[in-house]
C-alpha cells in the first residue's frame, strides 16, 4: 500500500488493491476494483460510505473541485495583495492571520475527517489566499526589503504551475512510477526539511540568520531548490492517492478532499519558488 507525503491525502481512504494507473483512468479503475473485490471499497462503517445511489468520484469532479478551489484562492490573493498595497501595515497582520487559520483548518479537515467539506476547503482558500497575497508583496516591496515587484510574482506563478503540470505529465507517462520505494523517500526527504527549517527557526533566536538556510546565501538558495525538487515529488503521490480513490469508487463528495490535498501542495511549491526568485533579485 502505497502512502503520501500529504498529510491530507494520507487520511484519505485507500485502494487495497495497490497497482498503478494514469491519472484519469477512472472507469477501468472502478471496474477493477469492483471485480477484485466483488464490491465498493467502502463499508457502512468508512466515513466515506455513501448510499448505492450516490454517484461515484470522477477525474471530471477531482478538476472542477480544484479549479473551484483554486479560482477562490486565486481572488482572495488578489484582494489582499491590493488592500496591503493601500495599507502596508496590513502586511504581517494578514501572513501571520491567514497562516495560522490555513493551518487550523487543514488540521480540523486531516485529523477530523472533514476533507469532504467544502466549508473548510474554501474557507483554507480563502486564508491561504490572504497570506500568500500579503507575503507576495512582502517578498517583492522595497518596503519590506523585497524588489521584483509583479513580474517576479508572475515568474513564481508560472514556476508553480509549470512543475505542475510538468509532473503531471510524468505522472501520465509513466515516466517516473510510484512505488513504495519512493513513497519512502519522498517521505523521508519531506521530514528531513521540515526538522532542517524547524531547527533553523529555533537556530535563528540565538544565532543571527540561523543556520543559513533562509538568509539568501549559497546554503540558502540549495535548501530551496532542495524543497521545490521535494514538493514537486510530491505531486506524483498526491496525484497516485487521487488514483487510488478513483479506482475504489470513493463518492464524488471526496474530491474535494483531493482538491485540499493538491493545494496544499500547490501553495508550498509557489512560496519556495518565490522565496528562491527573490534571493537572486536581491544579488
């Protein structure tokens, strides 16, 4: 049984058949799955177990829940990248507000089983959306020491999508299969970093710039290639765990949860690679 890096994706329910597909083979998948195991993956006691009526999820359900997602995400950036423009005071205030709730949320949706809740995945659309608006600006303002302005936020959007869709093609391809091998490292790898930059946080309260990692230095500019390479990696597991609920007939309902998972993943990706432009505007 394969895992994620995911948090999210890691409380969603799995296929116990295992086994690869391309992402979209939605039908052959459910078909599989029904003829190996007789019937649907889910029992009345999974929080997932729907009626026989209610429809199954579908690669259409996992891109419009996504795109919806997204799209809210995308607005509310907006908003808060020109009311900090208006007020820079509003800065920190939405980063560090829009962060924590992000957080909270993602937690609630993860440990409480409510990944299926729209509420909660628009409402993280929403917080997160504020706090990369808000930290865009910061990053690319000659108030904040930043300098790149709009383009280089530009440059960070098409970065993110770009190694989205470019492993999303790797994914379909099968150029690069998903094996518990590298579920393994991938994992590891993700753990590695965040204990790097924990430490490097807890680091930074004695030694000025910390350990190095973030000060835009030789150091700094690996650990964030190092970080997008990781998340990137990543999108294969998230996109092979969507595979697994596609093929075990998860209720359309769970590709919202899907559509957390991807964003999440999704807003890490941009603020390493914003955080990795900027370094070398401010050379």
């Amino acid at each position: 049984m394969r895992t994620t890096s995911n948090p999210v994706f890691r409380n969603l329910p799995k296929q116990e058949g295992g086994g690869y597909a391309s992402f979209g083979s939605a039908t052959a998948g459910a078909t599989q799955a029904t003829q190996q195991f007789g019937q649907p993956q889910y029992s009345p006691t999974d929080p997932w177990a729907r009626p026989t009526t209610e429809r199954s999820m579908t690669i259409d359900d996992v891109v419009t829940k996504t795109g919806i997602t997204l799209g809210v995400l995308a607005v509310s950036a907006l908003i808060s990248y020109v009311l900090v423009t208006m007020n820079t005071g509003l800065a920190a205030p939405f980063v560090i507000g829009g962060g924590l709730i992000g957080l909270v949320l993602v937690l609630v949706a993860t440990f409480g089983r409510k990944m299926d809740n729209p509420a909660i995945v628009l409402g993280y659309a929403i917080a997160e959306g504020f706090f990369l608006g808000a930290l865009s600006f910061m990053f690319t303002d000659i108030t904040f020491g930043g300098t790149g302005g709009s383009t280089l936020i530009a440059q960070a959007v098409l970065g993110t999508f770009g190694v989205f869709f470019g492993m999303l093609v790797v994914y379909r391809t099968g150029a690069i299969r998903v094996t518990p091998r590298l579920t393994r490292m991938i994992v590891g790898a993700l753990v590695g970093v965040l204990i790097l930059a924990l430490g490097n946080i807890i680091a930074g309260f004695f030694i000025d710039g910390g350990l190095g990692l973030r000060d835009g230095g030789p150091l700094a500019i690996i650990f964030s290639l190092v970080c997008i390479g990781i998340a990137a990696f990543s999108f294969l597991l998230d996109f092979d765990s969507a595979d697994q609920l596609i093929r075990a007939q998860a209720p359309e309902k769970a590709a919202w949860g899907v559509a957390l998972g991807l964003t999440v993943t999704l807003v890490w990706l941009y603020v390493e690679i914003l955080r990795l432009l900027s370094y070398f505007q401010n050379d």
